[in-house]
C-alpha cells in the first residue's frame, strides 16, 4: 500500500494497517463503513468531503497518509505484537525523515503496541520523534463504536486547531 507523504506536512495521518478493502482498491480508509474521509471533513481538515480515490489531494492540504504496519489483514487483531513493535520502529524512522509537524494514529491500542506506552490515551502525548510532535486520535473504524462521527471530530479538531497554531 504506497504512502501519501512529502516532506514537511502539518500532519502525517497513521492507520494501523491497511485493510482488506485498502490493499484492493490501493486506497487508504477504503472500506465504506471506515470514518476517516467524513469525520476529516466533518472536523475542517478538507474543505470537502473526499473520496478514498482522491488521497493524492491530501498533500494539497498539508496531509498525509502512512500505516503503522504494512501488512493487509480483515481485523486489527490479527496483527502480532512483534509486527507492531517492528512497524512502529519503521514509522519513527519515517517521520524522522519526512519531519511532519504532527504524527496522528489513528486508534490508541495501535499507538500503545507501536510504541510500548501502555498508558497514552487520546490526545497530544509527551513523546516526539524527533521534531514531530505525536497526537493519538481516535480509531475511525466503524467498529469503534465507542466514538461517534461528531465526536471524532472533535478530537480530529483539536488536532486541526494545534496543527494550524503558530
């Protein structure tokens, strides 16, 4: 599943992986109960609602698209702790590179695997990688049901408002 980064973005969005739908359709977010493309909008991100097909436009706003690990699976738990712990020295080695100003995974049980930090919750954390600061949103699965659109996009939000801050 190819990224959608360049350097220097304002944020560097983080899935988990890419699903079975993504890894078909080579579209992030892809699959039609995922609510990544509407709570980005909902939360002021885009200035439209978008498809997965036109992630390329993202980079237009300052966004970009990575995953944690690259490997397809139907459900985030079919993901071994190794892979997670090897994805997450990937990702650091990746934003250290492309120096987002914001790294934000998307699902804090992901962020916690990646990163050996059992106690993140959602929202800015302490951690950088190296310029980057790191943000844990929530999950926009539709198997999240803990979330609602509109609450995502508050949370996605506040990201929004720290990213557009001097």
């Amino acid at each position: 599943m190819p990224d959608v980064v360049a350097d220097g973005l304002s944020v560097l969005f983080c899935g988990i992986n890419p699903g079975l739908m993504t890894a078909a359709t080579g579209h992030h977010f892809a699959r039609p109960g995922n609510r990544f493309w509407p709570v980005l909008h909902l939360s002021g991100f885009t200035a439209r609602l978008m498809k997965p097909s036109e992630q390329d436009e993202l980079l237009s706003y300052g966004l970009g698209i990575t995953n944690v690990v690259a490997r397809a699976t139907a459900r985030a738990d079919e993901l071994s702790a190794e892979e997670y712990r090897e994805g997450g020295r990937l990702l650091a080695e990746k934003v250290e590179r492309l120096r987002p100003r914001w790294l934000a995974v998307v699902g804090v049980t992901a962020y916690r695997a990646a990163f050996d930090d059992r106690k993140a919750r959602i929202g800015p954390q302490e951690r950088t990688i190296g310029s980057s600061r790191v943000w844990v949103l929530p999950n926009p699965s539709g198997l999240n049901a803990h979330w609602t659109a509109a609450t995502m996009a508050e949370e996605y939000g506040r990201l929004r408002a720290a990213a557009q801050a001097p």
